[in-house]
C-alpha cells in the first residue's frame, strides 16, 4: 500500500515538473488507450499518463524542467552541503525554504512563463464594508460555515449514487481506503508516542464532518504531505494544528499576494523530493525488501 500510494504521489506530480502547464498539458497531449468499452480513467490512467510524460522529452518544457531539478537537487543535498560549508547543523527543513525562495526569485528574474501560484480569487468587500460589529462577530465565529450537518444535501448524493445501498457501499469503501492511506503515513512516519487506529478514524470521521460543514471534501491521510513534512523535521501532531494556523494565515490576500509568483514546478519537486526516495529504494517502503 505504502508504495502503491508513494507511486500515486508520482504520477500526480511528474507532470508539474516537466511541463509548463503541468497536467493539463498531459491531459490535453496524452492520448489514453481505449478499455473495456472506454478511455482508461482513474489511476491506471495517472500511472499511463507518468509513463508517457517519461518517454516523450520532446513534450518537455526546458524552463520547466530546470526549475525543477534545481530544487530537487536544493532539497536533496542542500542541507549536507550547507552544514559541510558552515561546519554546523541547519535547522530542519531550512533547505526546502531556501530552495523555495531562491528558485522563486531566478524564476521571476527569467520571466518564466509556466504556471505560478498566483493570486487567490478577489473577495466580494461590500458586506465587510457594511456590516455592523454583530454581523462581523458572527461572520468571524460561523463565517466559514456553508452548510450546517442537518442541511447538507444528503438526498442529493443518495440519487448521484443510484440508491441508498449503492451510496452506503461506496460511503464505506472510500473510508475504508482513506483509512487505509492513513495507515501508510503513520507507518512510513511514525510519531513519537505511537498511534491508535480507533483515535485516527474517529479523527478521521470529524475531520470529514467539518469538511462538509465547510465546504470542502473529505479529509484523509497525505504520504506526500506527511514525507514533506518529516522532510523538513516535524515529528509531532501538533504539526496539523501549526500547518492548519499557517494555511489561515496564507488565505489572507496581503499574504497570499507573496506567494503568488511560486511556479508549481517547484511546488512539484519538493514533494518528489520527499517521495521519489522512497520509490527509487523500496526498502524505505516495503521492509525487507533489499
């Protein structure tokens, strides 16, 4: 599972670091062959779509490609070759942010043209200019709330899914691959105090709750993120708490704003970095595996 998962990292961020537009230019220029009746979809298709992007350096994007390996090459070796020169150990993971500004700065230099962050969609200001203090307190406390859990449109998705049995099946399994990815993160980064199965899926359960609630889609396990961050030297849960605090205050557009000119390509090597490892040695993931 664990390299199962590693490899659907891979797939998933091949394209970004070899072509400008990252996966649309795969999904545009990369023909999937015809299975059972149709196109090949889901992740066999990623997996299809990585072998084609790794067969076609024609298709590459040169600007892209460089970006890229000079992060990955960063975040692989900078740490070693900076604690070599200074004679001390850096601090963790201050590789990954030096590779994050240095790259970010030669590729503004350069013009780059492939994709960036760029700027977060403009916020309607009008209610924020009229509201009262009550109406701001109330947005502030439940603002982020779309839907309350006994008006999220459940009979909506039971008719999507043909049926209530259809739905419970396809409700259970999703958790139980979810759960299953959880497993993998925990396996390939345990924390300090162990774990428990039964508090990662009851986390998992109200996670996903507030998701809905929000919005947003269910909330699983990351191996990606999870390397990433054993990668720059978090090693407790609090990392979700402090990661969750920083993605509020990265949501904010005066400081969004600084992250707009970040290509994506090298959003796209340092999670290679941090899971190519992994694959390339599948010892680290499978054990006993030479």
């Amino acid at each position: 599972w664990k390299l199962g998962f590693a490899l659907t990292v891979v797939a998933s961020q091949a394209a970004g670091a070899f072509f400008s537009t990252g996966a649309k230019y795969a999904k545009v220029n990369c023909s999937l062959p015809q299975v059972g009746g149709g196109k090949m979809a889901g992740g066999a298709a990623n997996m299809y779509r990585l072998g084609w992007t790794l067969v076609s350096p024609w298709h590459w994007s040169v600007d892209t490609v460089m970006i890229a390996s000079l992060t990955f090459v960063i975040v692989i070796y900078g740490k070693q070759l900076l604690s070599s020169a200074l004679g001390r150990e850096l601090l963790p993971g201050l590789e990954v942010v030096l590779a994050t500004i240095a790259v970010t700065i030669i590729s503004s230099a350069l013009n780059y043209e492939g994709s960036i962050v760029g700027l977060p969609p403009a916020v309607p200001t009008d209610r924020a200019q009229t509201a009262d203090v009550a109406s701001l307190l109330l947005d502030a406390a439940a603002g982020w709330v779309w839907k309350w859990p006994w008006d999220l449109p459940f009979d909506a998705v039971v008719d999507r899914l043909s049926g209530w049995a259809p739905a419970t099946a396809t409700v259970f399994a999703f958790a139980a691959v979810d759960f299953l990815a959880i497993i993998s993160v925990e396996d390939a980064a345990p924390p300090a105090g162990g774990w428990s199965p039964t508090r990662e899926m009851f986390g998992q359960g109200l996670a996903s709750v507030a998701s809905g609630v929000a919005g947003s889609g269910p909330v699983g396990g990351s191996l990606s993120r999870s390397l990433v961050a054993s990668l720059v030297g978090a090693s407790s849960p609090l990392t979700g708490l402090v990661c969750g605090i920083a993605t509020l205050c990265l949501a904010r557009p005066e400081v969004a704003a600084l992250l707009a000119p970040v290509p994506k390509a090298l959003l796209a090597a340092i999670v290679l970095a941090a899971v190519l490892p992994g694959v390339v040695r599948p010892k680290d993931v499978l054990p006993g595996v030479v």
